[in-house]
C-alpha cells in the first residue's frame, strides 16, 4: 500500500470550549483574555470549527491559574493550583494501581466532603472508580465529573504503561451535547443517566505495578493539562493504531477494513472487536479524518469547495457536500460563510 507522510492532527469539539469557556465566565473570568491566552477566535466558535488539543488545554489551565482551582469552581471546596502536583509525586512511590487510587481517595478526603473518590467491587471480577459529588447542584454543567473521570483514566493508564482498559464508563447525568465525542474521551461504550459517576475495569488491574519514575512523571507535568486532551499513545489502542494507518493511506476513500486489518498483522475479525471494545467503528475513525482534513482545505484562502473535495479524494463535490454536512451540521459553503460573517 502507498503511504503519505502527512498526519493530520486530532481535533476537540468546540462544545468543550463553549462549556469551559462559560464556566470561566461565571467565575468572574475574562472571556476575551481567555479566548486570547487559548489563541481561539469567536469566529472559531461561531463556526463551530474543531481546536487543537493545546488550545482547550490552555484555556482549563488559565481558568485553573486564575481562579486558583483545580476542580474549576465546580465545588464548594476548592482545590488550590499545584494540589495534583504535589498528589503525583506522592502516587509515583506506590507499589501498584490498588495504592494509586487508595492514596487518592485519602487525599480527596482531605479537601473537603463534597467529592467522593472510592473503589467498588461490581462482582464478575470487575471493579468500579466510582467519583460522586454530594451537592451535584454546584456543577450544574457536570464539567468537573467528566474531567475527573479523563483525568483518572488518563494518568492511572500512563502510571501503568498502557491504556487501562475499560468495560464501561458510567455518568449520573443524561447524555452531554457532545456525547459524540465520547469515545475518543474514553476507550469503551458510555452509559448516561447512572447510578454513579464511575468507570467499570478489570480487578487485576489493580494489582499492576507502578511502571515510571519520578523523573518521568516531571516531564509528564509539565504538559498537564494537555497530556490529558490528547489521546494515550500506548501500543495497544487499536483506535491510534488505526488511525495512523488510515492517515497514511494513499486513498482513504477506498480503504476497507481488510486492508488495515492486513497492515497491522490481524485479522478483520479482532480488529473489528478491538475497536468495539474501545467504543468506535471503523468507520467512524474513517470519517473524523476525512472531517478533519475538509475543515483544514476550507479555511485555505482561495480555495473552491471543488478544490478542497479534490484534496479529500472525492471526485463528485456534491458527494464531498453531503458528507459534511452530515459530519458539521453544515454545508462547506455555509460553514465557510459564517467564518468569513465572523
């Protein structure tokens, strides 16, 4: 198979910037200097155009910075910036996953009793990260839940070595208007309106060493937060796996499910369940790269709707038309129109 050489980086919905945007807002935060210090644009918003991963993740550390919070002024307690440091240098020295989320649970304490972080046996072997809150009314928007939820799955997975896998994850809240986007949050199929906010995991993943060291996780903090936007590259994510295959492909159009099965030693079959276990189908994967390469050709100046249906490898533009539409809600013309408008 012929190989390109250009990737196309992975993208963050604009709801997530809307949401923390809002919250900083209500903070009493500056929302152009906010906007500004994110390098993201109002007409970015109003267009609905997909930001990069270091711009949400500079935007939730401004707001952190700023309101001296780390749990985002989502609880009646706060958590001054630099708590998660200190946290990390301590889980570093744990045996094993067991005493990571131990030693948490104790440190939440210490911060208050709105927050509750516990480990619960869900029989069949599995286990439950339950994070609940005791007045779930100070995080209307459920931002922090779902951070935290990111956060926990994120850094336990780098402390470990590789992406924990999870069965499920769990919210007590109905389904965001980013649901979508959930299965590049979490590798699993998400379950809304719960009785908890949790995630559901093999137990013997608990009894799995600490694999890094102190000098590792001093480079890993100094890209929090956006570490934790960016999704884990660990070899056993087959979403990664394939997705960097599928950005190498000469014609994505035509590339099936087989072919990339074939390139990474598999067969259709596992990779197909690989996947499902990760909460993505192969064509979805398929359709936010061609997504995110038809925003990348439409912001280029001078550029036909034609061209840019060329550059994404479509050779009929009302085909390449009807395709964005159904991935922005948008034709190409309108969603250019409103970036030009703004």
């Amino acid at each position: 198979m012929i190989r390109l050489k250009t990737p196309i980086n992975h993208s963050v919905s604009c709801d997530f910037v809307r949401a923390h945007l809002e919250n900083g807002v209500r903070l009493g935060l500056n929302r152009k200097q906010l906007l500004k210090q994110a390098q993201i644009t109002e007409a970015q918003l109003a267009g609905g155009e997909r930001v990069l991963p270091k711009q949400l993740a500079m935007l939730v550390l401004n707001i952190m910075i700023t309101a001296d919070d780390e749990f985002l002024g989502c609880s009646l307690n706060t958590c001054k910036f630099g708590m998660f440091t200190l946290l990390s240098e301590k889980l570093i020295h744990c045996e094993n996953l067991q005493a990571v989320f131990e030693e948490t649970h104790r440190f939440y304490q210490l911060t208050g009793h709105d927050l509750s972080f516990e480990l619960h046996d869900t029989g069949n072997n599995h286990t439950a990260l339950r994070i609940n809150r005791v007045r779930p009314q100070q995080d209307s928007s459920n931002l922090l839940i779902e951070f935290l939820l990111l956060i926990w799955h994120r850094f336990s997975s780098w402390l470990y070595g590789e992406v924990i896998p999870l069965k499920e994850v769990r919210t007590t809240y109905s389904a965001p208007i980013h649901a979508s986007e959930y299965h590049l949050l979490f590798p699993c199929p998400s379950k809304f309106n719960a009785p908890h906010n949790e995630l559901i995991f093999s137990t013997e993943i608990l009894k799995q060493p600490i694999h890094r060291n102190a000098v590792q996780l001093q480079e890993y903090l100094k890209q929090v937060p956006s570490v934790w936007f960016k999704k884990p590259r660990f070899a056993d994510d087959y979403t990664e796996r394939v997705t960097r295959q599928l950005q190498q492909a000469a014609n994505i159009q035509d590339t099936t499910i087989i072919d990339t099965a074939e390139e990474l030693l598999t067969t259709p079959r596992t990779l197909r369940r690989k996947l499902t276990t990760e909460g993505i189908r192969f064509q979805e994967i398929k359709d936010q790269i061609r997504r995110d390469r038809a925003i990348y050709w439409l912001k280029q100046p001078n550029m036909s709707i034609t061209e840019a249906a060329n550059h994404c490898q479509y050779t009929e533009t009302a085909a390449f038309i009807r395709a964005f539409k159904g991935w922005t809600g948008l034709t190409p013309g309108a969603y250019r129109k409103q970036l030009l408008q703004n």
